[in-house]
C-alpha cells in the first residue's frame, strides 16, 4: 500500500515498526499535495518547515520518546491559531494575524508529536458550507474537482480525502466539520460543546463553537478524539450494537430528499438495523421554528461579541467591522455587514433565545 493511503493508526504502526520514517512519510505526501494544488486544500502549506518537524519528530522517536503522535501530519484549519504562524481565519483582514499562542486544541496535538500539514483552507470566517471562498479562492470536491467540498472546514475534508495527510481537525458551528466530511468521503466527528479546550479559534459563538477530527477511519476519529479531549490516547470503549439506539425524525429532515439520496439512506438505516441497532422513528414538533428561535439569535449577537474579543486578545489592532469591511465572499458580508452598528442583536434577544428557545 502506497504511504499516502494510510490510515493514522497504520501511519503509527509503521513508525514503530520502522518500517517508514516522519520524515519519508513527510516528503510523500509533500509529493502528492504538489500534484494536487488544483484542489485549493491549503492557505499554508510551508514544505520546509513540514521536512524539519519531521526530521525532527524521528529524532524523539529514536531518543525513546514514546508520545502518541510522534510524526503523525495533521492538517489545521485555518481558523486555530498555532504559535508563530499566521491564521487567517479564511478572510482578508487577517492575512498578517500571527498567533501569540496554540490553540489549546492545537497544543495537545504538538505536545502529542504531531506535526502541522499545513493550514487548510475554508468557508470564510467559517460562515458557510461550501468552502467557496472569496479571499483564498474555492475549495474543490477531491472525488470531482466541479463539485463544492462542503463546509466550512471544506480545506481539512479535502486534504483528508485526497489523501494529502491521514486526519485533519476543523471546526463546528452547526454542520462545519460533518458536512464537509460526508461530502469527502471522510468519518468526521462534532464532539459535545466543551468535550475539548476552548480558545485560540477564529470564532462564530463560544456557545456552539467546538474543533472536531476528521480522518478517513473511525478508528482514526476515536483516537483523536482520546488526545484531544485528553484521555492520554485511550479511545472510549465501544458499546455493543444492540444497545445502540439511534433517533430518526424524517419530517422536514427527509423532505425533499434527491430519490437517490432518500434510496441510500434507506438502505443505511436498513443496514443498521441489520446489524442489532435499534431505530427510533419520532419527529420533532416544530423543529423548524424551534431551531430558527434558539439558534440565529444566539449565534448572530455572539459572533460580534467573541471575534471582537478574538481580536483583541491577539492584539491584532482590529475590530469586527473592520474584518467586516474586508470580507471577499458575498454570501459572507449579506449575513455579517447587517450586524454593523443598529442591526446587530440586541441583548435582551439573545437572552430570551439563549433561556426560553433553546431549552425548547
């Protein structure tokens, strides 16, 4: 099997049974992305620095150093900031934002071993799910470069699904890391709100804001998600199929389905069932109007609030209408330039949504 196929659990096999090094795992996978700049999957992508962390990561491995990721290429979107490196967040505002800290998420990956496969693009500011982005330009579908990439860690999807790095972290709002997943062919996961450490992420709304793995492995996910949320490396256990229960609300969730989409996941949930899973079919009343209440106000007034404190934080010398001014995609400045001034949520909205209609 050629290293670029790889999984991350079969890429940590090898480095311990010396069968490839960081550094010739590095340089493979270096050849590939360079075949494969067409797909847009990184903002960064330093080649130099990648060979010297690799370099340097085989020489731990060699001193004895026994961290579970020692050498592993991880790709970064490019809304967590890492010390040193510029994160842009996706936008024009934030081209020269270099990171005073490690995201903690991030941190707990290099203090793991891993090594930053470059920083990968995204919907900009994270607000959308294609990844077309108007500063760094559109991410595209590795399975059919004419097809969106989902969003908006569209970059980490694509980098892990053309097999450009073995697993990639991105970030969820509401759908940013499993969209772009499905749509590349990847396991991706949104942990609970707070599962991980929060901070040192462009953000959108510290309440539903949470980074996520994705690789093309559950296996890869579950050990991921160990480190991440800080379990040193031991991966939940698994229960037995037949205590697995899964909800199925089909109103408004099935409606509208493309007939091949609605086939094939019929036949999922058949599989499932197959397998010992238990189905439940129940709908959500009024899911629709519940989700619209208790979602947009909460994340439209907290997107003001925390870039602003982003910003400061990291001394960029920027407020939100500055990064606002700046924005390159227009589906971005409809949802953000009403915000400027008078049209911003007001408080007592936020509350109301945050006590009465989330709850619900």
């Amino acid at each position: 099997m050629a290293l670029h196929d790889l999984t991350l659990v079969e890429v940590l096999e090898g480095f311990e049974d010396r069968t490839f090094s960081a550094e010739e795992l590095a340089r493979a996978l270096i050849d590939r992305a360079r075949h494969y700049t067409d797909l847009n999957a990184f903002i960064a992508f330093d080649e130099d620095q990648i060979l010297s962390d690799a370099r340097a990561a085989d020489e731990r491995r060699a001193a004895g150093d026994t961290g579970p990721l020692i050498g592993a290429p991880i790709v970064l979107k490019d809304n967590i900031d890492v010390a040193g490196r510029v994160t842009t967040g996706g936008t024009n505002a934030l081209r020269h934002n270099v990171a005073k800290r490690s995201a903690p998420v991030a941190q707990r990956l290099l203090d793991a071993g891993a090594l930053v496969f470059g920083k990968a693009n995204l919907h900009e500011l994270a607000f959308g799910c294609t990844s077309n982005n108007g500063c760094f330009g559109p991410v595209r579908n590795p399975y059919d470069p004419d097809r969106i990439a989902g969003g908006s860690s569209g970059g980490t999807a694509v980098a892990v699904g053309a097999r450009l790095a073995p697993a990639g972290i991105g970030s969820d709002t509401g759908g940013s890391v499993r969209i772009p997943a499905g749509f590349c062919g990847n396991a991706g996961f949104r942990p609970t709100t707070d599962r991980y450490p929060a901070g040192g992420v462009v953000p959108i709304s510290h309440s539903r804001d949470t980074a996520g793995p994705m690789a093309r492995s559950v296996a890869d996910v579950r050990l991921l998600d160990a480190i991440l949320a800080g379990r040193d490396a031991a991966p939940i256990p698994l229960p037995s199929l037949s205590e697995v229960r899964i909800g199925v609300p089909r109103a408004l969730f099935f409606e509208a389905l493309d007939p091949s989409v609605a086939a094939g996941a019929d036949a999922l949930l058949e599989r499932l069932k197959s397998y010992g899973i238990i189905l439940v079919e129940a709908d959500i009343p009024d899911v629709e109007a519940v989700h619209k209440a208790g979602n947009f106000p909460v994340l439209l007034y907290e997107a003001v609030v925390d870039l602003n404190a982003y910003l400061a934080a990291n001394e960029t010398g920027l407020d939100f209408a500055a990064v606002v001014a700046e924005v390159g995609s227009p589906e971005v400045s409809q949802i953000l330039e009403p915000l400027l001034g008078g049209g911003a949520v007001d408080e007592s909205a936020y509350r109301e949504a945050l006590t009465v209609h989330r709850p619900r």
